[in-house]
C-alpha cells in the first residue's frame, strides 16, 4: 500500500485510532495506540517515538541487566517506529481500528540492528543476492482456558485452570462444534485481518486447537504469525477467556508445536521440487536441509527462546528431540513433504508455539542457505521412530536453555547471519533469563524436599 491508499482506508472506514508497533525480543507485539489525524499528519511519514525499553526488558518487564544496548546506564532514550504501510489493514473486532506493524530507526535513521524483524530482513536479503524467495508458514498450536486476566491470578495459574473443552478431542469435529462460538470469532477475524486461514481443529489435549495460515514470503509470513497470535489472544480476552502459546503448559500433557513449513522460489518455479530425484528432493533441497540440521543445536534459542521451551522436548509426546529428518515422518526433527511441485516443503517441527517468528524463520532460512552455500548433504534418512535412535548416535535439541544459550554465544555462523550486535544483545536476555529461572524456588522443590531433607 502506499500513503494515498492508506489514508483512502481511514477516511472510508472512519478509522478513528491505528495501533503502531512490532514485536520485542520475545515475540510480543507492543507498540502505542496514535489517534487517525496524528497519524496521517505525522506517524505516516516520520514515524513515532518508542522508548527503547521493549528491548531492555524481560517478557515480565523486569529491567535486564548485562545488556550494552539500552538500560539505565543509557537513560532509555527513544528509537523511531516507521511504519511499513504493506502490513497496514483494519482491526475489524475493535471498531474504528486499524492497525500497521514497523520497522525501528535510531535517532539519526539508522536500522537498529538488534530488531527481530530487522535480523529477519537481513537474512532474506541474503537469499535475494542468491534469487531466492523464501517462502514460510507456521502452524501454531495452543491452549484455551475458560479463564480470565483476574481467575488465572487467583489460582496462581496452576494446575486447577478449566480448559476450553474437556477430554482430548485429537480431531474430532462434533466436540470441535461446541467451541465454534470462539474459533468462529477467531477464524472471521484473521481472514478479514489480512491473515488466512486454511484450517484449524482440536488437537491433543484438553482446550487444545491448531490453527494454520497460508504460506507467503517470509517477512510476510513472520508478520502473519506475529498476528495471528495477538489476534487469538485479543479475541479470546474479549469472551473472557484465555489463549496460551505456551510450549509446555503442563508436565502431564503434550505442548504446542510451532510447526515452521519453508520452502524457496526462483524463478517462479519451487526449486525444492524435482520430479525424478527420491521423494522428489532436489538437490537444493538437500542442502538446505543439511544446514538447517546442522545448525539445530546452536541457533537453538532463536527457535526455541524460554526455559519451558525445552521442557516440551520428551520424547512420544510428538516433539522431536534430535537433529533427523524424514519423508512423511513426524518423529524426526525435519519431515520432508512431496507430494507435487507446488507443496514441496520442509516442515521444521522443534519449534514451539512460543517461538519469535522473526528469529525462527531468520535462523531456518540462515541454515538453510548456509547449507546451500557450503553444499552439505543432510545424514541418513530417519525411517521408523526417532526417539528410538541410540544415543550418542545423532545430534539432540540442547536440554535447557543454558545448554542452547552458551552454544549460541559461541556461534561465529550466527554473527555471519544475524550481525554481531545481535547476538551479543540476544545472548545478554537469554542468560538473564536462566538468571531470573535459576533464583527461584518453585512448588516441586518444596513438596519433594521441605518435610523429607
């Protein structure tokens, strides 16, 4: 879009408030609500200012420490949200609303390089050098709970928290009929959103639904997901429920997948597909595999960014817990999809539903090249169980964040990709984030230890 048809938006629907932002470190969109006039007088063409505290906090905006970008050694100055007017669109469950997503500037108009959707931008720029479009999209699993802001904090958000559905439910359509009242509302909303939907349905667990939204290029599709997301949550707040991206919510029951589909275009043809290699692999696509498998363990945190993240890895519970792939196997780390040319992909299955879809589709498409550049053939093909691979035999997702953290610090590769400033910036939070973990004394401790030791 451009500044006349924006502005022929706001007068036609009577847009009264655009909401203005981009996501934080940890995936959550925050941003300011700037009034229509303001806007178009304004916001549109010089942006507006944001203090640069949404990259000097935690998710529990804590003040971090340890970190050279922003903190109170700085003062917190503003850095500038410009809006990037192709993500502007109407807000149709908030009246009057539109919203539009943005890219961060310093002062003097520089890029700030520690933006996730700015590391995003810089790794499909490589591919572009290469005349590759890199094609993405998330299929997201979540949890719903028949709970409010207020009853979430009044049970402490533990164990006794009523989910949307009772039972299991894996698929099934009648039970999914009862909650059409909400995932209507939701489905309704992200298509007139400008985020489609080509299917959703009850999954493994209690309350638990995926949703899944059409591929397109990767900034684009990060921006989707990014969506999607706040879009779930709002809706579901204003029914005065509850919508959890949690990866683990519960030790007793599956997590929620972030399932990231990647696929690159040249040419206007899908340069994964080849009709007459095995499984329809293309050479390219091998590459591309072997990289993003050989780049599991150390760009792990840009996929999988908590400490619960890598609770969610055991096995038989359907997330992968090694670096394997396989055609049609969701055991393994990477399944192979081939069925035609135009649904040729890799479905990458570590990631959870908390990923940061900027840094998750900024490490995959980083290993992937990475792989291309260097020709690195992907091992053996995982046929049967991947949980029943011997250990020691094939690389595992790292087991804490720690372990992933400290793998990610040591990553020339990941300098090479995302810019060094980044990854000193996003090394600093993830450790604070162990920090804040590691300090705490939590019910299991006290019940296992308190009357016994």
């Amino acid at each position: 879009m451009n500044r006349e048809q924006v502005a022929k938006l706001i007068e036609q629907h009577n847009i009264a408030v655009v909401k203005v932002g981009a996501a934080d470190m940890d995936g959550v969109l925050r941003g300011k609500r700037v009034l229509a006039d303001e806007f178009l007088e304004s916001t549109l063409d010089h942006g507006t200012a944001q203090c640069d505290v949404i990259f000097g906090w935690d998710i529990a905006e804590a003040i971090m420490g340890g970190i050279k970008f922003t903190g109170w050694h700085t003062g917190f100055p503003d850095i500038v949200a410009k809006p990037d007017l192709n993500t502007f669109r109407l807000v149709p469950w908030e009246g009057r609303c539109a919203l539009v997503l943005c890219d961060y500037y310093t002062e003097h108009g520089d890029p700030v390089n520690i933006a996730p959707r700015q590391v995003l931008r810089r790794v499909v720029e490589r591919a572009a050098k290469h005349g590759y479009i890199a094609q993405f999209a998330a299929e997201l699993e979540l949890r719903l709970f028949r709970e409010d802001q207020y009853s979430l904090r009044q049970k402490r958000f533990a164990d006794d928290l009523v989910p949307l559905g009772p039972g299991f439910n894996c698929y099934s359509l009648h039970r999914a009929s009862a909650d059409e009242f909400l995932l209507g509302k939701i489905r309704d909303s992200l298509n007139a959103h400008g985020v489609p939907v080509e299917g959703y349905n009850r999954e493994h667990g209690p309350g638990m639904y995926e949703i899944n939204i059409r591929y397109t290029e990767a900034l684009e599709a990060a921006d989707r997901t990014l969506l999607l997301k706040t879009t779930v949550k709002e809706i579901a707040n204003s029914l005065g429920l509850t919508a959890s991206f949690m990866a683990k919510w519960h030790h007793d029951q599956d997590g929620s997948s972030g399932h990231t589909h990647q696929s690159l275009r040249k040419g206007g043809r899908n340069v994964f597909f080849d009709r007459r290699a095995p499984h329809h692999m293309s050479t390219t696509m091998r590459h591309y595999l072997g990289g993003l498998l050989a780049t599991i363990r150390e760009f792990a945190p840009l996929f999988a960014p908590t400490i619960n993240s890598y609770k969610r890895y055991v096995p038989g519970t359907w997330a992968p817990t090694t670096a394997t792939w396989g055609f049609e196997n969701r055991t393994a780390g990477v399944r192979v999809i081939a069925p035609r040319e135009s649904a040729t992909r890799l479905e990458f299955r570590i990631p959870g539903a908390d990923l940061n879809p900027y840094l998750a589709f900024a490490a995959c498409l980083a290993g992937g090249l990475h792989g291309i550049e260097h020709k690195i053939e992907p091992p053996e093909e995982t046929k049967g169980s991947a949980y029943d691979l011997p250990m020691g035999n094939v690389p595992r997702v790292p087991s804490t964040l720690e372990e992933a953290t400290e793998l990610l610090a040591q990553s020339e590769l990941a300098r090479e990709y995302f810019g060094a400033e980044f990854v000193e910036h996003f090394v600093a939070t993830r450790r604070w984030e162990v920090a804040q973990y590691q300090r705490i004394v939590g019910d299991w401790e006290r019940e296992r230890y308190l009357e016994m030791v």
